[in-house]
C-alpha cells in the first residue's frame, strides 16, 4: 500500500514520471492548474507500489512518496 | 506510513521557473538532496551562473551568491579563501563554464581549487534562446547554426571532463547523465562523493551532468530525453574520469 | 604613528592595506604596479588567515573579490589601466551586489596598450562608473606617499561603511618613487555595522535571513528602486566624503586645478608664481568623486580665471566647467603619453593668462 501526494500547482505536465511509472498509472489531468498546464494524476491509486521513480524523475520536485 | 520521497528542505518553497521538463530540476534537486544528506546545509555557499540557472539563488535553501558570467569559480575561490570551513559549490552551464568561463573553470581547477563544481551540459545556450553552445554536436541546429554545426567553420565541441581531468589539481571529476531513474540514481551518487571530496579537503572535484533543453532542441521532454541517450552520450561518454584516493 | 621609513608607493599601499586588516589579495601581474602584488605574496601568507592570489587574469582577480567581498572579508586588488579596463565588468557587479572592497589603480598612458608612464587619463572612467550601469566608486587620489597610505586605509572603512567599492587613483610616479613615510596606528572605525548580509553559511533560526549576494534584479520596479537606493548612498558620500585641499585661494587671481602627481608640480608653480608677484592659488581635489565643487564655486566668485592641469588630453576639465559654470574662463594645460608637465611649463601658462589679462 502506498500514497502518492502530487503538488498539483506546481506542475507543469512534463509527463516524465508517466514514462517512467512501471504500473502506467500516472496521467495528465483534463483539467489545467493556475499556470495553464494539465497537472499529472495518478489514475489508480491502490495499484501503487511505492517505488518512488517518478519523484526522482520529477523535475519539479512535485510528488511526495508514502508507503 | 512512511515517507519513501519528499522534496527535500534545501530547496526553497520558490517554483522553478525553468521549462517544463527540463533536467535543471532534477540536478538541482539531487544537488539539494547531497547537502541535505550530508548535513553541511549550514555550510554551504553556493555561487549561481549566467544562464537558465541565474535563479538558482531562489531555490537552493542555503547561502548564494550569484556571479557573472563564466566567472562563478573566481567568485567561489575567493568565498573559499575566505572562509576554508564553507562548502562552495558552483552550478554553471555549458555556455558559461566551457565558453566565457573556460579560462576561469581551467584555472580553478589546475589550482585544485577546494571547491565542487556542478556542470549542465545540455549543448545549447538556453536562456538566450538556443544558440549555439561550445558542447552543440556536429551538426546540430541552433539559432546560430541553422544549417547545423559545421567542424570546418566553428570547430569541435570541447569534452570538458576529459580536459580537465588531465589537470594534476582536480581530485575527482566525473560525467553523469539524467535521462532516467538508473542514471539519475548514479548521478546522485557522484555529486554526493564531489561534495564529499571537498569536505575531505582533496580539493576540486566536478560533476558534468548531461541534461536536455526540450524547448530549443525542439522537443518533446520524453524525446529530448531519448535525444541526448543517443546523441550526447557517444559524444560525452560517461564515467569517473579521475579520482585521486 | 609608528617610525619613518622609506618606501615605494605601491609597497606603502599593500602594507597599509594590511595594517587596515586587509588579509585577502587578489591580482594580476600589470606594469607600473607589480610591487603591490609582490609585497602582498610576501607578506600575506605569514600572517594567519591572510591569503595572495595570482589569478589567471584582472577578471578572475575581481571575480575572486566579489567572492571574497561577499564572504566578509576586507579584500583589494591592483592593477594600472588595462587591467582596470578588464576588471570594469566585476565592479559593476561589485557595485550592484553592495560589497565593500578596495581598488587600486597606478593609472598608465592610454589609449589601448598605451605606455608605462605615469598618466591621469583614466579620470572618466574611474569618476563616471566605468562599467556598465547607473553607479559610482568613490575615489581617492593621494599626491604622496604618505598620502597613499593614509587614503588606502580610508578607503577600507569608506567601502565598509556604505557598502562600495574604493578606487585609490594614483599615477606611476605614486607607485614607483620612494619618500619617507610613517604608518599610522591604524584603528578601524567602530561604529562600521557588522557584515551580517555576507554569505557564510546559513540555516533556518541561525539569527538572520538567508544571503544573497545578487546584483540581478528583473522585476524593473525593483531594479528602479535599488537604483535609487544606490543613488541616496551616492547623495550621502557626496555630503560627507568630499575631500579637498586649497592652498592660497582666499586671494587667489589665478587658481590651478590638480590631482596627484601634477598636483605636487603645481604646487612649485603656484608657490614661484608667488614670488613673481602673480597671485596664484590651488586647489587640489583629494576626492576625484564626489568631485570638491565647493570651493571651486567659491574660488569662482573673486578668481580671475583657473588653470586644470593634467596629465590628460582634458578630463578633470569638465568637471572644474561644471563648478565654475560659466562664471569665470576655465583653461587647461596637459602633457600626455606618460609625460610629467613640468613646474616651467605651468608657470609660462599662468604668465600667459596674466599678461593678456584673461
């Protein structure tokens, strides 16, 4: 069981962390933030391992990892 | 449950101005995360570029100075003379280390300046919008070599690792790469053991990290990526490429 | 005041600096200024924490004093004209970051590489800012030995105290003769605020904001507002910091205007004039910025006409123009190509004026 917390007004859609998520749960959003960008979402939260790659992927430092 | 990741507090709460998906984020954030680990956050003085990273004084959560450009290893040799017991560090582009800086960057470390220097090599010159860097590949387009980058007219790009590492000053230099998780693991490694050369008094030691600009390369993040894994790394191969024990 | 001793200029300057506490030095070999350089890599490294560095270049040396600066340190440089020429960029940053070091120029003929002969022809660029953007250095421009001592010293309480660079403006001949010279029991001003701004290291809690030693400001508001800070220190040195010295004005018919080295020829001029019956005055600005417009106003009201000398094709000039403004006829007498004018040659210029009665 583990939690991903997404800043979601400081990201800016790179989708990096989508490329390296290796369940493929992570999405950009449909909606836009404050800054214009579509915010990355994690689509199935239970499924997440925890595994933390795509914080350290993150360039924008927006992802907080529990498990 | 327990915190696997979180930012870390030696970067400040500012939002990173750069582009979306451009790799200065994560050299910052693996810069910040070697000071916060090895507890010398109250020590450090970093010195900021010209360049994209010019704001590099708002976000690294420690004291900076930011000098002009190229020059930033005369700013933190006389920081470090000063005060022997601060970790200075420098952050510096490609542009501003390896062009107006070369002279500056050499010198530093022929002296075996004990200091850490942080080198973004992403081959182009960002912040003035794309032009032409001293690391751009043969060939490669730029808003000042739109028919790509002729060897005849302009010459070659300059490794500067392996330069410098013929250099009798530097203790440790090594070239990273960030275009994934392996290599950023790897690249957070060699800037923790630079920081770490300093605070045995080796003298300089400097980490050339590979890094993409999406926006003047004309890319997507994901492809820039995939661009610098097959272009730069032949041309700047990775590696440790001197360590002095 | 400790014993006489006889010095070179360039040697008495690295020791008074080192007396006012100045412990970092950082330079790069130029003529006619390389015992300052020399001196300092001797004595430096005796002295604990003090540290000589040969940089790779006048760039490198006043990058290396902004880092120095920034840090805390009572920190100089030297070079003579060409050198100053290149170290211009660092000291517009200097400047806009608010650090406080010393500068020394042994001013040599120019343009481009020039000569090796003492000249006055770096006035503008030292006394207009020199680098890029809206600023100004102090100046200081000693005609003696001793007088280089004294100024060198001033220079590092000057820069603390409003957070400035200090050019002290000699020419050749400062640097390189020799003349009896007592170092004085330097006591650092004590009312100097602590360098609680200076980038030593820094957490949450430590007890004072984080440092950021930055002349970048984007925003043009903010950029406008730190302009016009810079500008009321500038209104403030221009109040409390102009230095001067007047020989026989209060009478004076004729009244010379000059610095330094020409000074001092002046001066014999003056004092010959005397004896011919011409009643001669001086003025001798001691502060080349902010410039002593005060008595050459005053000076202006009963004068006859004045006399700039240089060792410039004219530059100082202007600035005795803007001071006198308009009142009274200014004229100039120069030698240039690291020619000294000498004491005949001035007096003919004076006697020329009185026997047209200009």
């Amino acid at each position: 069981m583990a939690k991903l917390t997404i800043a979601r007004e400081t990201c800016k859609g790179c989708g990096l962390c989508a490329d390296v998520c290796p369940r493929h749960l992570l999405e950009l959003s449909k909606e836009i933030n404050a800054k214009g960008y579509h915010p990355i979402a994690i689509t199935d939260q239970g499924q997440c391992i925890g595994c933390a790659f795509c914080a350290r992927m993150c360039p924008d430092a927006v992802i907080t990892v529990e498990k | 449950m327990a915190i696997v990741y979180e930012k870390t507090k030696v970067l400040t709460d500012t939002p990173l101005h750069y582009c979306p998906g451009c790799t200065h984020g994560i050299i910052h954030r693996l810069v910040a995360e070697a000071i916060d680990e090895l507890g010398i956050q109250d020590r450090t003085v970093g010195i900021a570029p010209v360049g994209c990273a010019v704001f590099a004084y708002n976000y690294f959560n420690c004291d900076m100075m930011e000098a002009a450009h190229g020059r930033a290893p005369a700013v933190a040799t006389g920081c470090k003379r000063v005060n022997p017991n601060n970790i200075v560090f420098t952050y510096q582009g490609d542009g501003d280390l390896a062009s107006i800086g070369a002279a500056e960057i050499t010198h530093a470390a022929t002296r075996g300046e004990n200091i850490t220097v942080i080198f973004v090599n992403n081959a182009i010159y960002g912040m003035t919008g794309g032009q032409m860097a001293p690391t751009t590949l043969p060939g490669q387009v730029t808003t000042t070599s739109p028919y790509g980058r002729d060897p005849a007219l302009c010459g070659y790009p300059i490794r500067v690792s392996e330069m410098l590492a013929t250099l009798d000053g530097p203790a440790y230099i090594s070239r990273v790469s960030v275009h994934d998780v392996k290599h950023i693991l790897d690249a957070k490694k060699c800037i923790k053991k630079a920081f770490e050369t300093q605070i045995a008094g080796k003298g300089f030691s400097m980490v050339e990290v590979l890094s993409s600009c999406p926006t003047n390369w004309g890319m997507t993040p994901r492809e820039a990526l995939n661009w610098l894994e097959a272009n730069m790394i032949p041309r700047y191969p990775l590696g440790v490429k001197k360590e002095v024990g | 005041m400790g014993q006489k001793m006889l010095m070179k200029g360039n040697e008495a300057i690295a020791e008074a600096a080192i007396q006012a506490g100045c412990r970092f030095f950082f330079g790069y070999p130029i003529t006619p200024q390389n015992q300052i350089p020399e001196y300092m890599s001797k004595r430096l490294p005796k002295i604990e924490g003090g540290c000589f560095l040969q940089a790779e270049s006048e760039v490198a040396a006043i990058n290396m004093v902004y880092g120095a600066a920034g840090a805390g340190a009572r920190v100089m440089t030297s070079s003579s004209s060409p050198g100053i020429s290149l170290k211009q960029e660092g000291i517009s940053y200097i400047v806009g970051a608010e650090l406080p070091c010393v500068i020394v120029n042994m001013v040599r003929g120019g343009p481009g590489l020039g000569s090796i002969q003492p000249a006055q022809s770096d006035y503008y660029q030292s006394t207009r800012g020199g680098g890029h953007g809206d600023y100004r250095m102090l100046v200081l421009a000693p005609s003696s030995v001793q007088e280089a001592v004294e100024l060198t010293q001033l220079a590092f309480d000057l820069a603390d105290k409003y957070r400035n660079p200090v050019l002290v403006m000699g020419d050749g001949l400062i640097g390189q003769m020799m003349e009896p010279v007592e170092m004085p029991d330097y006591h650092k001003d004590e009312s100097l605020p602590e360098k609680t701004w200076a980038a030593t290291g820094w957490k949450e809690g430590c007890g004072r904001d984080r440092a950021v030693i930055n002349s970048l400001y984007i925003d043009p508001s903010v950029l406008e507002k730190h302009v016009n800070h810079l500008y009321e220190k500038y209104a403030v040195m221009e109040s409390a910091e102009c230095r001067w010295q007047e020989e026989m004005t209060d009478d004076a018919d004729y009244v010379i205007v000059a610095y330094g080295t020409t000074a001092r020829i002046a001066r014999s001029a003056m004092r010959k004039l005397r004896e011919e019956g011409i009643k001669a005055g001086l003025i001798r600005p001691i502060t080349l910025w902010p410039f002593p417009n005060a008595p050459i106003a005053r000076a202006a009201e009963h004068a006859k006409a004045f006399l700039t000398v240089e060792m410039s094709m004219g530059q100082m000039v202007d600035d005795v123009r803007l001071a006198v403004d308009g009142k009274k006829p200014v004229h100039f007498f120069g030698r240039t190509g690291g020619i000294v004018p000498t004491v005949r040659e001035i007096i003919t210029q004076v006697e020329n004026l009185a026997k047209e009665g200009k």
